[in-house]
C-alpha cells in the first residue's frame, strides 16, 4: 500500500495561474458546504452532517465522523468477496493484528452481502469494553464492479457500530455522499484551489483530484488539502476540520506520536498548525506531518504535509508552498 510521505513546496500560483487548465472530464460538483463541515447532497446531509471529508485516492473517499471513520472504494474488476479481502488487509495496515473477526452478512439494499466484523475488546465475556471495532463489507453497483464499504468506531464502540451499519447502508445505495464520481477520468487537471493552480512536479502523481480535494503522492512526500464555501463565522468550522482531519491522519499512520500546536502561515495567513511524526509504513524512517486550515476570504481550507522527519522550511515542491515557519 502505498503511503502519505509527504514534501512540500514553493508557491507557483504567479507563475502558472495564467495557464489555461483544460475542462475536467466530468461535471465539477461546487465546492458549497451544506453543513457545518462539510458539503454533501441533500439526502446525505441528515446522515453526515458533523463528518469531515479526507482526501484518499481518485476512486475513494474517507469521512471521519467524530470518533468514527467511514469509506468506500470503487473496484471495478473484483468480486464483492475479494473487496471485503482487500479492505481486511486495509483494516489490518490501519490496526494491527490481534483483531477478533466474524465474518458473515449484511442486508444492504435488502440483500445479503458478504462482510467482516472486527473490534479489539479488554476483558472476558463481551462485557463491552472495546477499543475499536467496525465493519468491511462489499455490495455491486454493476455488474463486474464491486464498491468496498468499510467503517471503524472508537470510544463508544457499541453505539459508533449502529451509526457505521446506517452510514454503509447509505454508500452502499448511493455511493459518494459529496456527489463526485470516483474514477480517474474524473480527475480535475492541472489540480487547482479556487484562487490558484496547483504545481504537480514531474516524479509525482495526482492521486485525487476534484473541485473540493486533492492529493500529490511522490516517493518520498504527500500532499492533500479540503477545500469548502462557506466558512460559517462563529462555529469553529475550520478547527473542527483540522482537527478531525489530523486524527484520521494519525489513525492511518500506526505508531503517530502526539499533535503538536505549531505557529505557523498556511497560505500566507497566520494560523496555528497541528505537527506530529510518525514511523513511516515501508519502513524507512519517521515522517513528520504538517496540518493547517484557514479562512481565506470565506473559503475554508484545510492543506496537511508529510515528508521525512529530517527536513525543514521551505517544504519540497509538491507541497506547493502552503506552510511556512511563523
């Protein structure tokens, strides 16, 4: 599995906001935030209102809810046993191993679908004290293509596992709560925020890219960024998508260490910046993450920054210049 190491970079916005971006491959669905964190359509509001999307790939999405995280991935050319296989093995990179697993079925759509249950519990006898747990299940929204579902509760296991069966109900009918599609060709190129385009550098790869989200994966750095309108003034939106952004980011690198406030100007705005660091997944050293988010002219943003532990300002290119020391 290739993973967030992430560089970061000089701001080219002067340079190539002047060139003329061709039209994305499909309809661009707006920016516009629904709910205090985040935009979804409108029959997905009731149910992910509070959730926080985090950029993943071009064909998935990741929403943390709170103590909850969420996902679904599109797979066209597998069957619905060999997603719920692929998302185990994500579950296990995330988790480790030690998990106590079940597999059976789920009803979905009114049928059953192959799925894996796993928690890590304390204690004999199902007395509910559990760490972790959650789900992996996949459904077929066409024929050769199978859509992964996957949700993991923390806290409060028990009642995150009712919200994670009511939020996979929903991916699992309607696919992306957002609206966009999940496909590479659905890639908005040359990947851009709302007041300037972004500098892929030549070794690297756009993994996602739409309206909203983004993320530039290269060897040895990754960078991602959220993008909504409005920012509701009073409502501490752009903390709370920081910060839950940050926890999903460290749940996704076992071992992270603890958040640290940081000083710092995420594009050119003075802001407090979330550092921590954390083993990197192949093995090659610790990373540090940078994240941030801001209120720029109501736009609200949230950019997040890994590379190797050793480096320091100014960030590799890819990072295209969003933070700076303060």
């Amino acid at each position: 599995m290739r993973t967030a190491r992430v560089a970061v970079g000089v701001a080219w916005g002067a340079l190539l906001g002047a060139c003329q971006a061709p039209l994305p491959a499909s309809p661009a669905v707006p920016p516009v935030g629904a709910t205090p964190a985040g935009p979804f359509v409108d029959d997905a509001r009731p149910l992910f209102d509070g959730c926080v999307p985090v950029p993943d790939s071009a064909t998935s999405r990741v929403y943390r809810c709170g103590a909850l995280s969420v996902w679904l991935r599109e797979q066209p050319g597998l069957g619905e046993a060999q997603a719920v296989d692929s998302g185990r093995a994500r579950v296990h990179a995330r988790l480790g191993s030690g998990l106590t697993e079940v597999r059976g079925e789920l009803p979905l759509g009114g049928q059953p679908h192959p799925s894996l249950r796993f928690e890590r519990c304390s204690g004999e006898g199902g007395d509910g004290s559990c760490a972790v747990g959650g789900y992996v299940t996949a459904v077929t929204p066409s024929a050769g293509h199978a859509r992964q579902l996957g949700c993991v509760a923390r806290d409060d296991v028990r009642a995150g596992l009712g919200r994670c069966l009511e939020l996979l109900a929903y991916l699992a009918a309607r696919g992306n709560p957002e609206g966009d599609a999940l496909s590479p060709s659905a890639l908005v190129t040359p990947p851009r925020l709302p007041w300037r385009v972004l500098y892929l550098p030549e070794a690297c790869e756009l993994a996602d890219s739409t309206t909203r989200a983004g993320r530039i994966r290269c060897a040895a750095t990754t960078f991602s960024w959220s993008v909504f309108l409005p920012v509701w003034p009073g409502t501490a939106q752009v903390e709370r998508w920081r910060d839950q952004s940050v926890e999903e980011l460290r749940d996704a690198l076992p071992g992270a260490g603890p958040v640290e406030p940081r000083d710092c100007y995420v594009e050119g705005l003075a802001s407090r910046c979330a550092r921590f660091t954390a083993p990197a997944p192949d093995g090659s050293g610790d990373l540090q993450v940078w994240a941030g988010g801001v209120d720029l002219k109501g736009w609200g943003l949230f950019a997040a920054c890994s590379l190797p532990a050793s480096a320091s300002f100014p960030f590799p290119a890819a990072c295209n210049g969003v933070f700076a020391p303060r």
